[in-house]
C-alpha cells in the first residue's frame, strides 16, 4: 500500500512540475534576460541626452530610479491580467479584435535624462507634473514591434499604468510617441497565444502527462529489479 501511494505521488508531483511551463504570465520574455530597445531618433526641450535602460540593466541607474523600476516590474506581475492594469487597455484589445488574455509586456525600459546643461539630471519625482526636460517625440525600434498593441508608463506616485495615447507604428515599422513624462515604459504586444491555445494546451498536457507517466513506470521496474 505504502508502496502505491509513493508512486502516485510521484505521478501527481511530476504532473504538478510540467504546469508552470504552459503558465501565460503578463511578459511574453523575462525582462531580465532582453536588451533595451534601440533609440532610432528623438527630439527633445533641453540638450540632455536620452537614455533608455533595460530591466536587465537597471543596476546602472541611481537608487530611486532603479527602484521605481522594479516596482513597476512587480505592478505588472502581480495582476493576473495587464488589463487590470488599465481598463483602456480592454478597449483597445476590443477594438483591434484582439482577446484580452492575448496580451502581455514584450519590453519593459526606463527612460532617463542624463547630461543636461539646463536641469537637474534626473526628472522632477512629483508625477503630477510634467518632466522638467520638456516633451520628448521619440522614434524606437524592437523586434515585438509587428505585435504591438499600445504602450504604457508607470506612475509611481500613483503607483498606477496609463496608456501613452498617441504612440503608434509608423511608416517606417519603428514605434513612435510623444511625452513629456520619464520612467518606467512597458510596451503591450498581441501574443496571439488564445487562437490556437486551448488545443495545444490540450495537447501539451497529455504529452507532458505521457512523459510523466513513463517515468513511473520506469521507476517501478527499477525498484522491482532491485
């Protein structure tokens, strides 16, 4: 009997470790293992020099910055979907025909000033108000752009995501926006997971079960060999 259950355990907890691997998550990679996306060109108020950092880089900015950062990161991971985040984000899905359950963050950056004769070099940490640098028009490129949905920046002292309206795909296939707000950036990407993921989670399950089950039974003929 004790033997039975030992192997019905096995079975349950090999099953139980194939699950995390068909978890949607909000991030379609880890941030933490991507690159920034690339500055194509920018306009800005003031001469400083735009930065953007990648999560994976965030070690390179100062304390507050590097913090607000990884709250922003942990905004995003602790809803179960990016538009609890922001209902704008629902509407958007709809209009574009595109299943809430499809979206997910494919780059998360922090945009930063450095260098700036005129200012301060960091922004003015008062959300409420617009950067002291003035309005950036930015133009990025990354490779998630062809899935792009929206994009989105982290208040902090809201502790809150809002849409940045007027960003959009240009002619040229880059992402481009206007803002005159610095921080935390994500950029939501239609994974297209829904259309076809309820069969190949079926699908994966069972193989996943399959895989699980043959282990069992090359336990047991192992322990009955000895």
């Amino acid at each position: 009997m004790k033997k039975t259950l030992a192997i019905v355990m096995t079975f349950v907890m090999l099953a139980v470790m194939c699950l995390p691997v068909f978890a949607a998550g909000n991030f379609i990679d880890s941030p933490s293992n991507k690159g920034a996306p690339q500055i194509i060109e920018y306009e800005c108020d003031c001469l400083g020099e735009l930065i953007i950092t990648s999560y994976r880089d965030r070690g390179t900015l100062p304390a507050d910055e590097k913090a607000e950062f990884e709250a922003s990161y942990a905004s995003i991971a602790s809803v179960a979907n990016l538009t609890e985040l922001n209902e704008r984000l629902l509407k958007i899905a709809n209009e574009l025909g595109i299943s809430e359950y499809d979206l997910a963050v494919s780059d998360l950056f922090y945009m930063s000033v450095r260098n700036c004769p005129g200012h301060a070099t960091t922004y003015a940490r008062t959300r409420s108000v617009p950067s002291e640098h003035g309005t950036f028009r930015v133009v990025l490129d990354a490779p998630s752009l062809p899935k792009f949905v929206s994009l989105m920046y982290y208040n902090a002292e809201t502790d809150s995501w809002e849409v940045i309206e007027n960003a959009f795909i240009n002619e040229d296939g880059y992402l481009e926006f206007t803002t005159n707000t610095l921080g935390p950036y994500a950029i939501v990407a239609n994974t297209g997971a829904s259309q076809t993921g309820d069969v190949v989670m079926i699908v994966a399950m069972v193989a996943c079960l399959a895989v699980a089950g043959a282990m069992v039974v090359v336990l047991v003929k192992t322990r009955k060999r000895v």
